[in-house]
C-alpha cells in the first residue's frame, strides 16, 4: 500500500463525475441543473457512501479510500478497466487483477432497464453481484446494489443470512441452493485463480455446511425455472417468467423478470410498483 495522490484523485474524480448525464445511470435528468454531470450527492448515493465522505475525497481532505470503496466508485464512475486500474493507483492500492468479469455496467444496458418500466430488470455479475435495478426490480426485491465485499454477492448471502430466502417459498430453497452452486462452479472453472471467486468459495466452505455439501457434488449446469415465485409483503405470492441474457463480453447477466399481460401476476406487479418504497426491502 502506498499514500494517496489526493490532488490526483480529486481531479480524477471530479472529471469522471462531470462526463457522466443522470439518464447514463439510470437517474431521472431534470432541466434545473446548472452544470453538467452528476452532482456529488448522486455519486455518493450511487456508490453506497456519505454524500460528506465523497466530498471530501474531490475536496482532497478526505481518507485513503479502501480497495472496496474504489470498486464502488469504479462501477458507479463507469470506468474502463484503464480507469479503474489508475483509480487504484491514485488511491494508493495496488489494481486488482483482471479476471475477465466487468463490474460496469454499460450505458446501453442502463437504458434498457429503465425503459422495461413493466418488468422488474437487473444486471448481475457471475457470483451474483447485483450491479444495477430498474425501479420495480428494487421494489419487488429490494435494493441488492447496497451490499459490499462478500456480501455483495446473492450467493454468499444465501447460504448465511436466513433473510436471504424469505423472497422466496420454503419448498424451492433446496433448488434454489443447487442452482447457485452449479453457477458458482462453472464460474470458478472458468476463471480459476481469480481472487473473487476464491474469496467466496473459502468463505462459503468456512462456514456453511450445506453449501459445502452441494460444493463436493461437483453439480454444473442446472437449469433455472423458467418461472419464479417470490413473496412480497404487499401481494403475497407472485409468479414471474425469468429470462436470462448474457450480456456482450463482460460476464455480465441480464435478468427480466415479467408477468403475461392482464393477468392476475401482472396486476400484482403493478400493485408492487403504487404502493412504492414504503414496503421495499
């Protein structure tokens, strides 16, 4: 670890910040804004900091940022892994290795999720790393970009918060476990060695016995359900198709959760989407 470059970083940041519009992260645009840009206080919220702690570091007072705050602030920046590595630098940490997943989601992506308003859209990484939701897929779900280090990851939280599950019925957790570890497998077997994933596996097999159960089946590949079934403290159950696309080259998902129109399951994810914040996660 080497000190922090804070005059470098502050201008960094303030110059990433500046080239990004609101609608390039999913953020309603307004015709008020005086400049260009995110406002500091949207990158704060984006990367999951105090709007203080993110003005200090343009202000080039604040503390060395830990390497999971310069992730954060990469995915929220949306820099390339040039970007991301100088980040690092700057930040007085060594750049994390290249394993081939990008933590970025594109601006395209983006537009994408915001304009299946009907549907609840999220883009994921292969360990289940939420990187972004549309609106209705944080109300139907809760906020999954919140979580930092393992707990980032779906997989890591459900196999050690019981709160986890509690989105979905009792009866589909065992295949819900298989599915999650098939996934982990084929994504360590594809990217063997990279920290990340070796993190989460050690962890997993520290402390959880049923995943070190499923882990020794060496099981790859299971299907997921076509349809999904989540419990909602507003509309009780609701059955949802599941679609999974794998987005261009960057190991990234992206997950569409829908309901046939007019239908009961479709009323009930636009009951889910009036009734708003007050009953998300």
């Amino acid at each position: 670890m080497t000190a922090v470059d804070r005059a470098a970083l502050a201008q960094f940041l303030r110059s990433r910040r500046d080239r990004l519009r609101p609608q390039d992260v999913g953020l309603p645009s307004t015709p008020r804004r005086r400049a260009p840009g995110l406002r500091r206080e949207e990158v704060a919220q984006l990367a999951g900091m105090s709007v203080d702690y993110y003005v200090r570091l343009e202000q080039r007072r604040g503390p060395q940022p830990s390497e999971q705050m310069c992730l954060a602030l990469a995915r929220t920046l949306q820099l390339t892994p040039d970007e991301r590595d100088h980040l690092f630098r700057l930040a007085g940490h060594p750049p994390p290795e290249r394993a081939g997943v990008s933590l970025t989601v594109r601006p395209a992506v983006l537009r994408v999720l915001e304009r299946l308003d009907d549907c609840a859209v999220f883009v994921a990484s292969d360990t289940e790393v939420v990187l972004a939701q549309n609106r209705l897929a944080r109300l139907l779900l809760g906020d999954r970009t919140r979580y930092r280090g393992r707990e980032a990851s779906g997989i890591w939280r459900w196999f050690t918060d019981p709160r986890e599950r509690e989105l979905h019925p009792v009866e589909e957790h065992d295949r819900g476990s298989r599915v999650r570890v098939a996934d982990l497998r084929a994504a360590w077997a594809r990217r063997r060695g990279a920290p990340d994933i070796e993190d989460l596996v050690n962890g997993l097999l520290e402390v959880s016995e049923e995943f070190a159960e499923l882990w020794e089946r060496h099981e790859v590949g299971i299907r997921h359900p076509d349809r999904k079934r989540f419990l909602h403290p507003a509309v009780g159950h609701v059955d949802l198709d599941c679609e999974v696309l794998a987005t261009a080259g960057d190991g990234q998902v992206l997950v569409i959760l829908s309901a046939e129109p007019g239908s009961e399951n479709d009323d009930k994810l636009r009951l889910i989407s009036m009734v708003g914040e007050d009953v998300a996660d």
